[in-house]
C-alpha cells in the first residue's frame, strides 16, 4: 500500500482528552487531519477541541463525549461523526482501562469491565465504521494493544487478556481488509508518562497498602513522554508498518517473550527485582 497521507484526512480517535490520546490529537492536527474526537471526559475533550481550533481554524474537529462500555450504543456514535464528517480515512482505537489484582482477587464483573471497554468496544467501533474505511481508498485502522498483549505478567489477567485480544483481532484484520485497500497497525506501548496507573482500578480482593504499593511500582516503569509516544506511532502508520512497539522496554521484553515464550516470567522477575533495588 502507500504511504498513509494525513493532510486532508479525516481521523476518528478514541479515547483522545489525556494521555496517548491527546498527543495523537494534536499531532494528527499538526499533520493536517481532520479531527472526530471521543472520550468519556467530555470537560477534559471540549477543553482539547476549543485548542485545536484555535490553532488549526483550518481543520474540522468535532468533540463526541462518549462511554465506550455502552457497546450497543457504537453504532449510533458512528453515524452522527459521520454526518458530522461524511467519511473517515483514519480509524485509532487508543481508548482503554486498567484493572490490578491477581485474578482471584477480582470479581467476573471486574473482569468483564475491562474487557468490554479495552476489546469489545475495539470489535464494535471498528464494524460501525468499516463500511466507511473500505469506501475510501488507502484508508487505516490503528489499534492499540499494549506491552502486556506481548508478555502476560502476574496481576494483570483482565488487561493482558484484553489487550492479547485486540492483537489477535488485529492480526486478522490486517489480513483480511488488506485486499480491501485498508490497512491495519496494531500498537504495542511499553512504559509511557500518562495517568493510567492512578486511574486504574484495583480488585474488590486488593488491600489497601498492596493497591498503593502496585500503584508505585506502575508508576515507575512510566517514562517516555506521549509526545513522543505518538510521534512513534504516527511514523509506523504512515508507513503501513503491522506492528509498532513503542520504547525499547517493549522492544526489549518482545524479544524476551519470543526468546523464552515458557520461561520469560522467571526472567521478568529477575529483572524487576534489580530494578528495585537500583
């Protein structure tokens, strides 16, 4: 396929007021992309849209607060960013949630939290919209998974379980609509600077102590900057690449699970623990 041309596009961004998301919005605008803007936080997602158009009078951007766990809802989502923007050439399902506590510490609902918002509203987003994509020419679907679609640590089963989900999802798609002329990158972040450590919920089983404790250890595996985060990501679509890792602990830890797909535990842990005491 061609190089992804961003100039004139229209995207459709999930989960766009912070983080990743925000980053992505406004390097998206910087590239001359027409902007459909969804976020539960629709203060926080007026407030990024009041800025954009400020800066790029140039460019529609349309604010749809929105909460992806209302799966049947999608659909209807998608048609009024469509009548708002009358196509789309760019689809990144970066939205997502996150859930500590081992898996006997969580309840089925818990679990179920996340895996609707993290894949299942992946599944849907992306059907109310393919008929769209596939009519338009070169167009791009960007899903974003996470360092934990790759590797499966211990006190993350719902979010590694979802996040390994939109990878296999993706992987399918990208062969399937590659014919169709859309193409598919899914996105594997490793440790970024953004709130989802202290927004992440923890297990109805999760003390106190160990639910501040985990909290702190997320959060110091938190570095690189979104901005650059997003950069990377463009970069990758722009380029029709299947797969981009983001910052060389994801790098890392991919050819880790690759290396010792039964044994990388062991591993990870050793490593964690010289991390610690560093």
């Amino acid at each position: 396929m061609r190089p992804y041309d961003y100039a004139g596009g229209t995207a459709v961004l999930t989960g766009a007021a912070s983080g990743i998301g925000r980053a992505l919005a406004q390097d998206l605008a910087a590239r001359g992309s027409h902007l459909a803007l969804i976020d539960r936080d629709g203060e926080g997602l007026r407030t990024l849209v009041a800025r954009l158009r400020t800066e790029r009078p140039n460019l529609k951007i349309t604010a749809h607060p929105f909460d992806l766990s209302h799966t049947g809802d999608i659909p209807a989502l998608a048609d009024d960013v469509l009548r708002e923007h009358g196509g789309l050439t760019l689809l990144i399902n970066n939205a997502g949630v996150a859930l500590g506590g081992s898996f006997e510490q969580l309840t089925l609902d818990e679990f179920e939290w996340v895996m609707t918002i993290n894949f299942r509203a992946v599944v849907a987003t992306t059907k109310a919209f393919l008929p769209a994509l596939i009519a338009t020419p070169d167009s791009h679907v960007v899903n974003v998974s996470s360092l934990f679609g790759l590797i499966g640590p211990a006190g993350q089963s719902a979010y590694s379980s979802s996040k390994y989900a939109v990878r296999g999802f993706s992987e399918v798609l990208r062969h399937e609509l590659r014919p169709r002329g859309v193409g598919v990158t899914t996105v594997h972040p490793g440790g970024i600077r953004t709130n989802i450590a202290r927004n992440a919920r923890v297990g109805a089983g999760v003390g106190a102590a160990e639910t501040q404790a985990g909290q702190r250890e997320f959060e110091r595996l938190l570095r690189m900057d979104p901005a650059r985060a997003a950069r990377v990501i463009l970069a990758g679509v722009e380029h029709r690449e299947p797969r981009v890792l983001v910052g060389s602990d994801a790098a890392v830890l991919d050819l880790l699970a690759r290396l010792f797909p039964g044994s990388y535990g062991r591993v990870l842990g050793l490593l964690q623990a010289r991390a610690g005491r560093s």
